[in-house]
C-alpha cells in the first residue's frame, strides 16, 4: 500500500508576503537579520591571519546589520592548548648595532653629498621643498581690501552690477570695418637703431621736453562737430578698458553723460585713469597703503613718464608724417614741441538683433609710423615695459632678456595682463598695423632718478592680440552690454565704477552737478549747435 502523503500547513498572510507569526518551536531563539551581500569564508580564509591588511579590514565578512555584536557570534572559552602561529616580523637580537651601523652610513652619505655631489644634493632639496609648498602655491592670495578711485557719495543709487562671469561669456560677431570720419595730427618715424639695442649695447632714456594731450570726450571740439553722425561717443582709453575689463584688479571709474538720445563717455579731470598700473594682476602687487618709490602709486607715475619719454626718444627727430587736418589741441601759447601723434575719429556700427543700431564714434591714437621693407608706410603704437626691482618680478631682465626673452614677456603677461590687453585693443582700434614693445629697467633699483635701454620687440597688433588670447568678439559684446544698459537709462549722469575688491562693475546714477565746478559745460544747450558747425565743415570739405 503506498504512503500517503500529507501536504504541510502553510500559513496564509492576507495583509502582505511571508509568516505572520512565529510557530511555537522558534520562539525566544534570537533572531539575526542579513543581507544578500553577507559573504561566507572567515573559517578557511588562511592568508590574512595576524597581517595588517586583515587588521585593517578586521568586519570584510561581517554581516551588515550583525557586525560589531552579533548574537550568533562565536566566542570560545579559555583553552591552555590551542595556539596561534605568529605571524609577526622577528625582532633582531642585533637590532641596536644595526641601528647605529645605519646611522653610520647616513651620516657618511651626507658628508659626500656636501662635498663629492653637492649638486645633487641640492636638487633633492629644491625637489622636496617643491613638494611641501606644491599645495600652498595653488592657493589664492589674501584678499586685500582696496580703496575704490572714487568715493561713493550718500546721494548715489546703484542701478545695475555686473560680473566678470557674465561678460566673459558675450559675444558679437560680425563688426564692420570702421569708417573714418576725421584724421588730424603729425607723427614722425620710427628709428630703427633702436631695434639693435641690448643688455650690452643698452642706451639711456632721456627726458623730452614735449607736451602730452589728454583730452577727454566731452573737451574734444573734434567730437562736437562730429555729434550729428553718431550717438555713442569715447575715445579709444575708454573703449579698450570697458572691452577688457574682465582683466582688471585696480578700481577705475568712467563718467557718462545721457544726453538726449545720445551717450558720451568721460573721465574724471582730477581722476589716475590715465596712469599705468605695475604687475596689477601679479600674485604679490605692490603695496598701496604705503610709501616709498615701490609703492602701488609710485610705480604708476614712474611708468607713466618712461612710457612718454620712450614713446618719443625713438623716433626720428625732423621729417613728420602729416594727416590733413592739424592737432586741435595745440594753442598757440604753449612752450615747447608737441609729442608726435595722429588722431583718427572713427565710426562703428554695431548692430544686433531686436535692438537699434549703436553708431560708435571712437577718437584713436598711433604714436609713429613705421616705413615697412617695400616702402609703405603703417602706423605704430610704441609702448613702455618697465623693472623696478628684479626681486619683485623674479626676472633679472639684465640676466634673461637677451637669451630668453620670451620668459621676459611670458613673466610680463602674467604680471600686467590688463595693461597689455588694453594696449593691444587700443592698438585694433585705431588700425595700428605694428606693436612696439620696449623694455626699460632702473639704472639702480633704489633709484627712480634715471633708466636705461635694454631692448625692444616688435609684434603684429592682430597676432600678438591672438597670442594673448583677446577675443574681439567678446570685447565688442561687453561693450554692447554696457552701452545698451546707459542708453535704457533716463537722461542723468552716471559713473561706471569697478568693484576694487570683487571681479564686478558697478553703476550708479549720480547728481547732474557731481565732478563739475563753476565751468562746467551744458551738453544739452551746445547739441544743435554742434550740428550746424558739423555740416557746414563738410559741405566746405566737399568743395
């Protein structure tokens, strides 16, 4: 007769999956809960025992929710016949003469570094030091809290901030060629000497006894008569630091001036704007709050007046290049020569999608002129890099300009990458075809009484512009921003004014009377008049 089979009695859990409760056999036996990751093999695993690996890693097959106090754990009694096999590292019984046998010998290796290759030795150090300080180089410097160029009265009202991240990210591709409204001045030629100067053969720098013409928007006769043709007006200072001023660590303020449907942008008469800064963007600039020849202010000046005398100490003195119009700012009761320079008044139009035309009027700049191989001659911005102190720049110009003088200006784009960009887009504006670099140094570092020579370089305005990586695309669309943001203001004067302790401009609108005194001008009431004298000049340049 077969067995019969009896099925078990399988509990049924109406609310959910598994038993509902918990038969009378398994009652008050602990319960120990897993997971699926629990891993088997602590009973044969022979290879870990006693080493630091197992140390380290002492819970590897423990469960997840049991490690640490298990209730399954297994703890054996004290048993006098049951050894472990050391595994630990044998002690020498010479281990002291072994030591001072070891201590021997380092301290002969020291002594031949010092003496058979102490070269060696050195390189280790140098390595070593690197290493320790790797990782407080990367670190920025302490932020410094830098006055602004301006004080920001009670009565002003910020309207609008902008931040460096924002304009890096403009773009406005596709400007025009400029058109050229008005081309004055007289400039000489360059003196191809100087190309032959070097840390060997180097020159003096002499003082020139010439007259420098800074003037601004607003005082440029030039501009008025040419307000009819345009309605955003600058010269070409204030264009370059606007398009380049994500470089910029120094506060710096610009004035404008909404007059109807028209933008003037200025400066301030008694503002530093056109001083140039020294190893502004350098990790460690110049102190400000302090004095002495090395001072934040001190170097500007001193950079300023060897730009101008080096700007005009290698031209050739006599025969002049000669635009049709002259220089408007020479009066006739000035003593001595005026510095050679050409004006060209040059318009854009920049043009963008769901907004009106902006008709740019810039007053640009060249130094010189330049008499090329086949004849022609190009127009030339000379400027000025100058040392001070070669323990500041880490450079010895006197040591590397002649050998490496790729590493000079490496060092120099590192240190004054605003002012060289701002050079360079002055230098596009205007249509300069030729960048000249000179490099002038203290005759002695304590000593702001004479300089010297060392030598020049020249570069391409476009090549060197892609070399140091100015986007011009970019620098019109910061440009158009800014415009854009004034001309949506209401008819008023504004300052733009750089954030001197955050990547950021500020603008703020400001009283009618703010920057004026008692001579203060009335754009508004000289508009129409302008108008009238501009068209008449060209129907009389017609005939």
């Amino acid at each position: 007769m077969a067995a019969r089979f009896i099925p078990p009695k399988i509990p049924d859990n109406p609310n959910g999956w598994g038993p509902y409760n918990v038969p009378m056999e398994f009652q008050e036996i602990p319960y120990q809960p897993f997971a699926k990751s629990d891993r088997l093999g602590k009973i044969a695993d022979w290879n870990s025992v006693g080493t630091v690996q197992d140390k380290k890693s002492k819970d590897k097959y423990a469960a997840h929710f049991g490690a640490g106090g298990s209730a399954y754990s297994y703890y054996h009694d004290q048993d006098d016949t049951f050894k472990l096999v050391d595994t630990n590292t044998r002690k020498d019984k010479h281990g002291n003469r072994r030591y001072m046998y070891n201590k021997q010998r380092h301290s002969r290796r020291q002594v031949y570094n010092s003496y058979g290759n102490r070269d060696r030795d050195n390189r280790q150090r140098k390595k070593q030091k690197h290493y320790y300080s790797y990782g407080r180089g990367n670190q920025q410097p302490q932020a410094k809290n830098r006055a602004a160029s301006v004080e920001v009265n009670y009565d002003w009202k910020e309207t609008d901030e902008i931040s460096f991240t924002q304009l890096s990210k403009l773009n406005l591709p596709d400007v025009r060629p400029p058109e050229d409204l008005y081309c004055c001045g007289s400039m000489e030629y360059y003196e191809k000497s100087y190309d032959r100067v070097n840390v060997r053969n180097e020159k003096p720098l002499l003082p020139v006894n010439r007259t420098f013409h800074k003037v601004t928007t607003t005082d440029d006769p030039i501009i008025r008569k040419l307000t009819a043709k345009g309605n955003v007006f600058a010269t070409d200072a204030i264009i370059s630091t606007l398009m380049t001023c994500s470089r910029s660590v120094y506060s710096w303020d610009i004035v404008a001036h909404r007059v109807k449907d028209k933008l003037f942008l200025d400066k301030r008469d008694d503002s530093g704007f056109d001083l140039l800064t020294v190893n502004e963007t350098s990790y460690d600039p110049p102190p400000e709050d302090e004095d002495g020849i090395n001072s934040a202010q001190s170097l500007a000046l001193e950079a300023t007046i060897i730009n101008q005398h080096f700007s005009q100490q290698v031209l050739k003195k006599g025969e002049r290049f000669e635009f049709p119009h002259p220089n408007p700012f020479v009066q006739d009761e000035e003593d001595g020569d005026v510095a050679s320079v050409g004006y060209r008044y040059r318009k854009w139009v920049l043009k963008k999608e769901d907004a009106a035309d902006i008709e740019l009027i810039v007053r640009c700049e060249h130094d010189a002129v330049w008499v090329t191989a086949g004849g022609e001659a190009s127009y030339m911005n000379i400027k000025a890099l100058n040392e001070y102190d070669p323990q500041f720049s880490k450079i010895d110009w006197r040591k590397k300009l002649d050998t490496q003088r790729g590493a000079v200006l490496a060092a120099e784009l590192k240190n004054n990458s605003y002012k060289l960009t701002k050079w360079t887009a002055s230098a596009l504006l205007a249509g300069s075809q030729v960048l000249k670099f000179g490099y002038v140094s203290r005759a002695n570092p304590a000593s702001t009484a004479k300089h010297v020579i060392l030598g020049t370089q020249q570069y391409s305005s476009v090549e060197f512009a892609s070399q140091i990586n100015l986007q011009m695309d970019n620098a019109w669309g910061i440009l158009r921003v800014i415009i854009d943001t004034l001309m949506s203001y209401e008819e008023g004067k504004y300052v733009i004014l750089k954030d001197p302790n955050k990547p950021m401009i500020r603008i703020y609108s400001v009283p009618e009377n703010t920057f004026e005194d008692d001579d203060g001008d009335d754009y508004s009431e000289n508009e129409d008049d302008e108008e009238e004298e501009d068209d008449d000049d060209d129907d009389n340049e017609k005939k």
